[in-house]
C-alpha cells in the first residue's frame, strides 16, 4: 500500500505541473497539508488530546489530496485498522477519481466545441 500511495503521490504531482503550475501547486500544497493533518491525527491520539475529525480527512481525499493520505496513514500506520474509516476513505477516493474523469471529459468536449 506504502507503494500505491507513493507512485499515486508523485504521479499526480507531475500530471499536475504539466497541466498546469496552478493546479501542481494545488496538488503538491494540499497533499502536503493532509500528510501533516495526518501526522497531527496519529500523535494526538497517542497522546490522547483533541483528534482531527474524519470528517476532515474525508473532505481532503475528495478534493485530491488521498494519495498523501493513503502514504501518510501506512506510514504512520495511522486509521490502517479501522475498517469504517478505510470504506469511506476509499468511497472518496474512487468520488475524487471520478470527479477528474468528468472534468477532463468535459474540457476535453469543449475543446472539441470549439
């Protein structure tokens, strides 16, 4: 899985730049962000103090940032037991996936228009 998550990270980081340096930084700022939130997560609940809600983690796999999840929580072997995070976490994941697939389709039609 460690794996996944690495070749996911970087290829959608270099997908990204060549689309666009907007959309790289995009990419590269909020994968960032949920490595760190993930991080924040693990050690709170080793320490047994406020926890990120799922929620949250929920949101940032939908909006692009799974690949760094998925490394962020083998790595830190963070939420890798719970199966209902894990569902849902994937449920975002194939939504994120699915999400690009319109909009690239859909800019792709409207080039095709124009």
């Amino acid at each position: 899985m460690k794996l996944f998550g690495l070749i996911s990270c970087l290829a959608l980081i270099i997908t990204s730049f060549s689309l666009s340096s907007y959309l790289g930084y995009y990419v590269l700022l909020i994968n960032l962000i949920c490595a760190a939130v993930t991080w924040h997560d693990k050690r709170a609940a080793s320490k047994q103090t406020w926890r990120v809600k799922e929620r949250t983690l929920y949101i940032l796999a939908f909006i692009g940032a799974w690949p760094a999840g998925v490394l962020a929580q083998q790595y830190f072997r963070h939420k890798t037991q719970k199966t209902p995070f894990k569902w849902i976490y994937w449920v975002m994941i194939v939504l994120n996936i699915l999400l690009v697939i319109s909009m690239c389709y859909l800019q792709l039609r409207h080039t095709d228009i124009n």
